[in-house]
C-alpha cells in the first residue's frame, strides 16, 4: 500500500483509520477529492489522501482508529472557553501530543469525558 501512503498498515487498519476520518478527516481535502475517497473505500481500498502520516502519528502517541474516534466525539463535549484548541490545530499530529495520556487514562478506567476534563485543564 505504499502508493497511498499506508506502507505499514494492514488494508484493514487502514480503512478503520479512514472510516474514522470520514467524519473528523485530519484536513479537508475537498468535496471532488473526498467523493473519490469514498469510492476507494467503498472498493476496498484505503484513499491516497495525506490522512496516513496523521494516523501513524496518532498511533504513536497510543491512539488507534477506536480510541480516536470517541476522543473526537469526547472533544465535542468540552464546554464553550474551554477548548484546548480550535478545530483545526485539535487534528494535526503535532497537537495530539498534549493528548498523549488520554488513551492511557481512558485504557486505565477513566472516563472519555473525564480524561479531556483532566487534560486540557493541564495544557490551559
């Protein structure tokens, strides 16, 4: 799969990671581009967009397509003036390292809820 920037990911951790970006893709890469995406994915094949280097990156720091997803959806739930960061700067790897305790926290018992509390308190 290195031709669509997946070297290192199975066909199926691949489209997990995409299936995840779906719906909080790390950069829009446009309607035409996204409507071609979907069809690769709908043929099996993970899309050639630039969403790899964002999931090897989440992965690294103990994210996998799961725990991403729910910590997005957990991100939602911050109350308005407390947000860690704007929605843009919240999906580039060099800011998932604040983040980097969450999938320990929440592996350890932890709320979803309760672990973007604890964390983004520290990184105020």
């Amino acid at each position: 799969m290195s031709d669509t920037g997946w070297t290192g990911f199975t066909t199926e951790r691949a489209l997990a990671w995409c299936r995840v970006f779906f719906d909080f893709p790390p950069v829009f890469p446009g309607a035409g581009n996204m409507a071609l995406a979907y069809r690769a994915f709908g043929d099996g094949r993970p899309p050639g967009l630039d969403w790899a280097r964002f999931a090897h990156a989440a992965e690294e720091l103990g994210f996998d397509p799961d725990l991403y997803y729910l910590f997005r959806l957990a991100l939602g739930d911050i109350p308005f003036g407390r947000k860690a960061a704007t929605w843009e700067e919240r999906t580039t790897p060099a800011d998932l390292a604040p983040w980097a305790r969450w999938p320990q926290l929440v592996r350890s018992g932890t709320t979803p809820l309760r672990a973007v509390a604890l964390i983004s308190r520290s990184i105020r």
